[in-house]
C-alpha cells in the first residue's frame, strides 16, 4: 500500500471521528452496524480495483452500460436532431456536432432511464434486487427492516423510494428517518448516473462502471455517518425483520414505460430548475463577495475570478486531502466538493471533466477519486426535496423531520467524501 493510499484509509476513520465527536449520544453508537459497514465499503473496493479478473468484469460492465447509453441516445436524436449528436462526433446526416449541450445530449439519458426503470419494476426486477440488498443491510447491520429497504431502493431511485416503506414511516425513530433521508442524498439515482457517464466517459473511459460501484458503497457510508451522528436511542418497529416491498404495480408494461417517462420528464424539469435558480444565485452572491472583496481592499480588482470558489476550496480542502487526493490538487477537489453542497453535483462533474481534459488536476488518481466523491446527491436543494418528499407521505411528523433533516446533510456530505477516501485506499493510478 502506497503512501496515498495510506492517507485514503487513514481519511476513513478520520471523517467517521468527525461523525462521532458531533454525535447526539456517543455512548449509543452502534459498533456493529459502524464495523460492518465499513467492511461491506472495503468488499466492494477490493472486488473493483484489487480482485484478480475483476477488471474484465469491471469493463464488461463498463461496455454494457454504455452500448445501453448508446441506445438510449436514438429517441434524442430522432427528437433534436444534430443538436443531440455528441462533440467530436458526426451524426446520420453528416452534419458535425455544434458541441455539447446539456438540455439535448445529456438530460434526455434521464428520461430514458426512468422509463427503462419503470419498466423494470414492472416486471419484478428491480424489487428482487432491492430486496437482496436490503437483507444484506438489515441482518448483518442490524438496522431496521424498513430503512434497509429504503436504503437499498435509494440505491436506484430518488425520492420516490420512500413510497416503498410508506406503511412504516408514521412508527419511525429519529435516528430512522435520519438515515433515509441520509441515504437519499448521500446515493445516486440510476436515472441520473447516466448524465454524469456522459461527463466523463471521454476521460476516465471506465466511468460507467466506476459509478456503479460508487453507488454501492455510498449506501453503507450513509448508515454509517447517519448511525454515528443520530444513534438509534429507541427501537424500531421493524428492528432485525425485513418488510415487505410496497409498490403499486401498472396495469401493463405500457402503461409502466409511459408512467416512468412522465416521471422522468418532471425530473428534467426539476433538474434544470435547480440549475438556473442555483447557479444565477452563484453567480450574484460571486459577484457580491468580488465587489465587497474590492472595496475593503481584501482583493484586487480581477485578481480572483471566482471569490466564491476561492472561499470553498479552503474551506473543503481538507476533506480532500482526507480522501487522499495529492495536495496539489486539494484545493480544486474542495472546490468541487463545495460547489456540488450549494449548486448540486452536475456544474462540478462539468468542472471536473473540463479540468481532467485541460490538465488542470495534475494526478489522474485525484480525477478517480473526485468522481467517486461528487456521486450523491448531497447538496441544499435535495436537503428540501427529500425532506418534503417524506413529510408529504407522513404529515404527522413534520416536526420530526424538519428537527434531524441538518444532521441528516451533515451525515451525506460526510457520507460522500468516505466514498471517495474508500476509492482513495485501492486506486493506483498517480
């Protein structure tokens, strides 16, 4: 194990000691669910980077998601025209592609997959799936049957996870909704990992695959934070059983396709909402931090671009550095750390794969880890959707919620940088 990778395990235990000191009862963490769910982090790190055949699984599974990806482009294309065709690329008709374009290349993946994913639950797949994860988490973690079930359903998809316990939120503990609302930001929908693919593929070619097991060892690293911050201090109607999967099923695989189509339409809506509320609001308050920046003689006019970037890679340097990204690319790390706290994680995946393509990250290894990083959704704007979210299907504990939704954020945005502290241990590359 080399120095960084050192750092990287070191980084683990640090942010979980951060985790603990900010604890509501110390005394009451549970060590087993703490231990074995750093276990389960470290199995799928060793499956990934370490494990002798795993590399051509790995890219197989890399391939496979991107000739999906590549499938998925044909309704875009049919819809936009060259305006869907990707950089670099030449479409059908032989006109070259203007460039790229989020609102055309990128966003329509997401309604794509949420239809593909509609599709799946129709047919069972995915609650067989979720089921298998959710049964690793409640027996060997000992958390209650119901928020395994929507951790391992947050695995996959958003929000609308939580409809899968809805019989049980109403019984929840704090600590409960904690981590359900924990996981949601700290996870990544599949509907989603599709536009960050699209980001990266062209510098780090085996990102599909990358993604996939960040998503799996985010979901640990969210109990985990959520458990050390929030200890379970009562006892969960569901404790060491696992619950049934409630989902209402459509009347046809149509009629499953459409609903999740709809569903992903709203999802692109809401997506770049989110982006042009929250990135002109950045822009104002840089733009304020400059002139205030100027007038009291802290900066010098056009001497600092961005204040505001300046002031979040200082302030998320360090949870960089714990992840094991090289110091010389700390400060660019944390910057993007923090941009994807305010503004969600899309504008840092653009930044991240501009810098990698104009070598601005000097080591290929913090590029890995920052990709490993940025996969949650832990940011302000999903610190009010999924608490809504919830609050919407069990108005009674409102209160309840609106009280633990700050620890909850505090846990996945300590959640996400152990995602990539655990990247940091096995990933060789300098």
């Amino acid at each position: 194990m080399g120095v960084h990778n050192l750092v990287s395990l070191l980084g683990v235990f640090l942010l979980m000691g951060v985790a603990w000191a900010l604890s509501t009862d110390r005394r009451r963490v549970n060590i087993r669910c703490v231990g074995v769910g750093l276990a389960l982090q470290l199995a799928v790190g060793l499956l990934v980077f370490a494990t002798p055949g795993s590399a051509k699984l790995f890219l197989r599974l890399n391939d496979a998601v991107v000739a999906l990806m590549d499938a998925a482009t044909a309704g875009q294309k049919f819809v936009f025209g060259n305006l869907a065709t990707p950089p670099g690329r030449t479409g059908s008709d032989g006109l070259a592609s203007p460039g790229f374009i989020l609102a055309t290349q990128a966003l329509p993946l997401m309604v794509f997959f949420s239809a593909l994913m509609g599709l799946l639950y129709y047919v069972g797949v995915m609650q067989r799936v979720i089921r298998g994860f959710a049964w690793v988490f409640t027996r060997l973690m000992r958390v209650s049957g119901a928020e395994s079930l929507c951790v391992a359903a947050e695995i996959f998809v958003g929000i609308e996870s939580s409809t899968a316990v809805r019989p049980y939120l109403a019984q929840m503990t704090r600590s409960e909704f904690c981590t359900i609302l924990t996981a949601g930001m700290a996870t990544v929908a599949s509907t989603t990992m599709g536009l960050y693919v699209v980001f990266l593929k062209d510098v780090i070619p085996t990102i599909a695959g990358h993604l996939i097991s960040a998503s799996l060892i985010a979901a640990p690293a969210a109990i985990i934070m959520s458990k050390l911050l929030v200890p379970e201090t009562g006892e969960p109607v569901t404790l060491g059983r696992v619950v049934a999967f409630e989902y209402e099923r459509e009347g046809s695989a149509i009629e499953a396709i459409i609903n999740g189509a709809m569903a992903g339409v709203r999802l692109v809506v809401g997506v770049c909402a989110l982006l042009i509320a929250f990135l002109g609001m950045l822009a104002l308050l840089d733009a304020g931090l400059g002139w205030t920046g100027v007038r009291l003689g802290l900066i010098e006019a056009g001497q600092v671009q961005s204040p505001l970037s300046a002031l979040l890679g200082w302030v998320m340097a360090p949870f960089a550095l714990a992840m094991g990204v090289p110091p010389d690319d700390a400060l660019f790390a944390g910057r993007l750390l923090g941009i994807r706290l305010i503004a969600t994680e899309i504008p840092a995946y653009t930044q991240l794969a501009e810098a990698m393509k104009q070598g601005t990250i000097v080591h290929a290894r913090s590029g890995v880890i920052c990709a490993y990083a940025l996969c949650g959704f832990a940011h302000v704007a999903s610190l009010a959707i999924f608490t809504g979210g919830v609050a919407a299907l069990v108005p009674q504990r409102r209160a309840d919620l609106a009280r633990i939704a700050p620890r909850a954020l505090l846990a996945a945005t300590l959640a996400c940088p152990m995602t990539g502290a655990i990247a940091g241990v096995f990933c060789t590359a300098m």
